[in-house]
C-alpha cells in the first residue's frame, strides 16, 4: 500500500469523522448531553459533549483498514485495539461520571495491555551496553501511559485546544517517521475539529481526550522500539502538554489542594482568563509546535543532544509560564 491510497483513505476518514460528529452532535443536544458552564469552566455557552465517539469511530475505522491491507502490523492494531477499554470507560463516565478508581482501574489494563503487544517488556538500550532493564521499564511505561491519559484530559479545556495539538502532534510523527498511519490520525481529528473550533460547537468529552492521548503515547513507544524516532524526542515533540499539566499539578499538591477536584489553573487557561481569546491561543499553540519540529529537525541525528535539549526546552517552557504568571498569577485556593 503506497501513500496514494492512504491519502484517498484519509479524504473518506475526514468526512467520515465530520458526519459522524455531526451526528453525535444532534443527538447530544437530543438526550440533553450537554456540558454546562460553571465558575470552573472556560466556555461561556451550553455546548454538546461526547464528540470524541466520532473520532474513535473514524480511528477504528481507519487502522481497521490499515490492518487488513497489511499497511500495520499484527502487535501495533492489538495495541491501539486494548483502547477499547479505556474507550468504553470514558463513554460511560461521559453519560453518568464513574467513581476515580474505575477510571484509573482500566486505564491501567488499557496501558498494560499496549505495551505488551509493543513489546514493553523488552530492556532499552541507552549507550552501547549501558541499557535499562524490562523490570523497571515496563512499569514505568505503564505509568507514563496513564499520565499521559490523564494530563491530555486535563489539558482539553478551550476551544480547538486538545484536538489542535493531536494533529500538530501526528503531523510531526508524519515528518519524522514518514508512517502513513499518523495521516489518518489527523484526518479523524481535522473532521472532528471543523466543528470543535472556536467558538465550539461540540466538545469531545473525556472519551475523545484520553483516547487521543492513549493513541499518541501508543505511537511514542512504538516508533522508540522501531527505532524510527527516539523517545526523547517524542518527549521534546509534546511537551507544551506534559509540561504545563505537570507543573500544575505539582503546584496545585504544593498549595494543599486536593488534586482530583476539577479547576482551571493550567497556563494555558490562564492565558484565557487574563484575555486571550481561544483561537489566540490555539495559534501560539501552534506556533510553539512548529518551533518544537524546527528544533526537532535541526538536532535529531546528533544522539547526544536529546537530554539537553529537553532540558532546554523544559526551560523555556517554564520561563513561558512565569510569564502567564505576572499576567495572571497562579491561584493559592
């Protein structure tokens, strides 16, 4: 399968995932799913929720097809397929919000289930014979599994924002790795976008932002075992998300808070409330985005450089956040 049909492949997911979001978004605001705003919100209109099914639909759908064409193997469809747990999971809490240690339960067999099928349990090499053994691996994986789950719901909070920062995401793995699957990734987000875009006219709910996280961590590791693109730089390459819901969270256990209750500290919501519209900052988004690759593409044969250059970016990432600072100071409640 050559890229040809891939793109005529990805032209029907987009429409696909733009019907499909029309569709749910009609009977949402049928059945009354309907994400209503409240001081913790960053929207101001009752807008449907649960869009993300559209997106799961059409990302299904599509590796479906990748699969029986042999464009994927074997071990990476069981992977991205042990999504359907979490997706089950998220669709429930959507309708009827489901206790926190359900939601962690099968996150936790989602991510154990993926990272087997990529072979999680293999050691990493890090310089010549100097490598990390599978039994620390492998559970670090997991757990960096379910945080990424969780920081990408955490960080889908304004217009456009989270389904933006999937496809600058995918077209980057695109660039680096040259994996078709990334196109139709970002043809079922594009279609879902078209109609997540500010102002929003649907959101995806918690069932499209942990999926797309899921999803992405998923390609993160397996590219890493491939051999195709490194890690770290999968790392450098998300970090506007990882950073900002790390450093908020580790503010918000500072000040005492208690850490599962719902809030709009990260910066990026900041940025909102001290005037920013949502398409404004979706743009810095994705400014930041198209630096991030520049970096990316200027380092990413020199081995030695990875850390470094992660470091560097944490920090510029962290001098970007003492500046939404001064414009609108970190909450103490």
């Amino acid at each position: 399968m050559h890229f040809g049909p891939v793109i005529l492949l990805s032209i029907i997911i987009l429409v696909l995932a733009y019907l499909t979001t029309w569709l749910f978004r009609s009977i949402s605001s049928s059945r009354n799913i309907i994400d209503i705003p409240n001081d913790r919100s960053s929207h101001t209109v009752p807008t449907p929720r649960g869009g993300g099914i559209a997106i799961l639909i059409s990302w299904y759908a599509g590796i479906s097809v990748l699969f029986i064409v042999e464009f994927i193997g074997l071990n990476l469809y069981l992977a991205f397929l042990s999504g359907i747990i979490l997706a089950a999971t998220s669709l429930l809490d959507d309708i009827v919000s489901i206790r926190p240690s359900i939601r962690i339960l099968a996150q936790t067999v989602t991510s154990i289930l993926a990272i087997y099928f990529l072979g999680g349990f293999n050691s990493v090499d890090i310089i010549g014979k100097l490598s990390i053994p599978a039994i620390i691996t492998f559970p670090v994986s997991v757990i960096g599994m379910i945080w990424f789950i969780n920081l990408y719901n955490f960080l889908d909070g304004i217009d456009g924002y989270a389904s933006i920062q999937a496809i600058c995401i995918s077209a980057a793995l695109f660039l680096f790795t040259g994996a078709g699957i990334n196109m139709i990734l970002i043809a079922c987000v594009a279609g879902f976008l078209i109609w997540n875009w500010p102002p929003a006219k649907i959101f995806m709910g918690d069932i499209g932002s942990t999926q797309l996280g899921f999803i992405l961590v998923v390609l993160g590791i397996y590219y890493h075992y491939e051999n195709t693109l490194p890690f770290m730089w999968w790392l450098v390459l998300t970090s506007p998300f990882w950073f900002d819901a790390t450093l908020t969270l580790f503010r918000r256990w500072r000040n005492g808070e208690k850490l599962s209750q719902a809030h709009k500290k990260h910066a990026y919501q900041r940025l909102v409330q001290s005037g920013f519209s949502h398409l404004k900052v979706d743009l810095l988004l994705v400014s930041t985005n198209v630096l991030l690759v520049i970096v990316v593409s200027l380092c990413i044969n020199t081995r030695w450089l990875q850390i470094p250059v992660l470091l560097f970016i944490s920090s510029l990432l962290y001098l970007v956040t003492v500046i939404i600072d001064r414009r609108k100071p970190f909450p103490k409640d």
